[in-house]
C-alpha cells in the first residue's frame, strides 16, 4: 500500500514562492510515489478577518494555482476543508483533549495575537484543526515549511495522548521539510520570513505577479558587500535566500551553485536566479487562466469532497465510538 501524503495552504491571497517552496513543489515531486491529500485550508483563513467576497475568490484561485503548478487531479485528492465538515467535527473532539497550555506555548499564535488588537478564539484553536486534518487521514508524512513543524509536532502529541488514552485510532504523522525548501525570505528584509500578509510587496514575489515586475524584484533583492556566492545564512542572509531559491528552481546543490557562480559578480547571480524563477513561473500564469473558468475545475472538486468525506466520517465515527458517543 502507497504512504500518504497531505498539506493545505490558506486562501489568504495570492500566495507567494514560499509557499510554492515550501509546500506545493514538495507535493509535486511527490505525488507520483504516494497517496497524496491536498486541500485549501478555507477554515483557518477565517482565524483572522475575511472580507467574503475575497475569501470566495482566492479559494477557487488557489485551487487553479495548485493545478497550474503541477498537482495532478488524478493523483491527489484535491478538496475545500470546508466542504468537508468532519474536519470541524474531528477538530471538537481533539480540542477536548488539548491542554491550554500546549497552544499557549504555540509560536505562530504568540505572533499572530500580537498583530490583532482583538484577535478569535478561533486563532488560538487553529493548531487542533489542523491536527484534525493530519490525522483524519492516517497520513505519513506532512510536507510544509519550517513554521509548520512545531503544530505538527503538536498534531502528534495530540494523535499519541489520544491513542493513548482511548486505544489506538491515528497514525502518528511526521513533517516533511526540505534542506533548501525549509524557509524562503523576504528579499527586502532577508531575516524576515516571505509572508503572504505582508503589506510592502516589494519583498515579496506572489505567483500572479506580471513577470517583469518579479524580474526587477529579484534585480533589487537585498544582498551584502561580502562579494561571494556562498551558502552561510549567518553571515549572508540575502544571498543564501538567493541560493536556496535557485536551489529550488534547478533542482542543484549548495555547492554545484556555489562552483557554478564562483568566478560571477551578484549582478550575474541575481539575473540567473531571475531566470529560473520567470520561467517556472510563466508556465504556471498560463495553465492558471484555463483551469481557473473551466467546469474540470468544480469536478475535480466534487470527487475530491466525496472521497475525503467518505474517509474522514469513519474517522469520526471511531473517535465518537471510543470515546462513549454510541447509544449502546
Ligand atoms: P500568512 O502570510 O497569511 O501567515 P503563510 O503563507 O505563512 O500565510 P500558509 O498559506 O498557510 O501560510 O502556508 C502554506 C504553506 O507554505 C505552509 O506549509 C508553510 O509552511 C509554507 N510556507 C509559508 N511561507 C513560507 C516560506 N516563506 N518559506 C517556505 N515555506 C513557506
Ligand atoms: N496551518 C497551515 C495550513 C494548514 C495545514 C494543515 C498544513 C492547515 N491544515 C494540515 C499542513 C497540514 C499554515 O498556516 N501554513
């Protein structure tokens, strides 16, 4: 039996090379090899304020955008979390046996509240949903960026106490982050993470962006007066970020790069990496447009809601089983 696979990303606007890093590349280089889980995390968006007129946009968009970038409708189960509504059944029951404290200590929570004068509940419990998400589906491996790994960390400790206490009923699932996928960051502030929500766009590449405007934002990338093409993060934060972004348009090393630019000025550099970027991203601008108006689109759909409902029922079904929900 193939291993599983699952990841969502949020329809907070148009994402960002990031999260094509971080996320949907990993997806794609996957899905051949495993059963693959790919939906858009709707729910959590709501965390923090929506306007619905957005929101309704950016969830079909996205969905183009993961096709557009490679995910194969025949091999992943691709799904809206809200139409699925044992995510938010499943997420109850796993809250009840969530520690305050456990989501207290969750970092992306400390950032995000700070950010929100009057920030949900729902913000504070978004870890447990996503927990639910994971382990309705018995999944393997959950690829994502770094930011992620602590709420999956968290996922398993929920899956094992759960497990623990009722019997066995979830897989324990493990991230999956990628040496040069880990973190991508702003390339105006290179210590900063690439951030869908951030409001100066010019460090940040989205993938709807016209291709000249990503070329001039790589042009412009913040680097440093070393003069060297060298992966060393500490010391060389914005060329690293470079380095780890043409890492992961050509599928080279640290060091094939680094041999490759060692005799090359940035300007040079920076060109190549604009190059690679540009045309990864010119082919997914132009499978967006198709698959955005096509009716393929809301089939795909249909049977992906159908499929994870089916499994994520029996999922909930056994947890209420376990623990006392049955008439007799
Ligand atoms: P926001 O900026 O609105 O907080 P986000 O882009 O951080 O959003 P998601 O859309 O939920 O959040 O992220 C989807 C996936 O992309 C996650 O797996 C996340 O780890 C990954 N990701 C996000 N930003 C980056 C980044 N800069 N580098 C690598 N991976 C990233
Ligand atoms: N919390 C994630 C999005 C997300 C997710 C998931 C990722 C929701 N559910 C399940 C992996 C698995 C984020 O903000 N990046």
């Amino acid at each position: 039996m193939k291993k599983k696979i699952l990841t969502g990303l949020q329809p907070t606007g148009v994402i960002t090379l990031g999260n094509y890093i971080g996320a949907i590349k990993q997806m794609v280089e996957m899905q051949e090899e495993y059963e693959s889980y790919l939906f858009v995390a709707d729910l959590h968006a709501i965390t923090v304020p929506q306007d619905p007129v957005e929101l309704k946009k950016n969830r079909r968009s996205l969905i183009a955008l993961y096709l557009a970038c490679g995910i194969d409708p025949k091999k992943n189960h691709i799904f809206f979390q809200s139409e699925n509504e044992y995510h938010a059944n499943i997420s109850w029951l796993l809250e009840c046996n969530t520690y305050f404290g456990e989501l207290s200590r969750m970092t992306q929570f400390k950032d995000k509240s700070q950010k929100h004068q009057n920030f949900t509940a729902g913000l504070f419990t978004y870890p447990v949903l996503m927990a639910a998400d994971i382990l309705a589906y018995d999944v393997d491996y959950v690829p994502v960026g770094i930011d992620q790994k602590q709420h999956v960390e968290l996922a398993r400790d929920i899956a094992e106490r759960f497990n623990k206490k009722f019997g066995t009923t979830f897989k324990i699932p493990e991230p999956l982050i990628k040496e040069n996928a880990t973190k991508i960051y702003d390339l105006v502030d290179p210590t900063k993470k690439m951030s869908k929500s951030e409001e100066n766009p010019k460090g940040v590449i989205r993938l709807l962006d016209p291709l000249d405007v990503v070329r001039k934002k790589i042009m412009g990338a913040t680097t440093d007066s070393l003069m060297s093409i060298k992966y060393d993060p500490e010391n060389q934060p914005g060329i690293s970020n470079l380095i780890n972004i043409y890492s992961a348009m050509t599928n080279k090393n640290y060091s094939e790069i680094e041999d490759e630019f060692k005799d090359s000025n940035y300007g040079t550099f920076k060109k190549a990496v604009a190059d690679s970027v540009v045309s990864t991203l010119e082919v997914i601008q132009k499978d967006y447009n198709t698959y955005l108006n096509s009716s393929e689109l809301d089939d795909i759909l249909d049977s992906g809601r159908e499929f994870s409902r089916k499994i994520a029922k029996e999922k909930f079904e056994d947890m209420k089983e376990k623990m006392g929900f049955s008439r007799k």
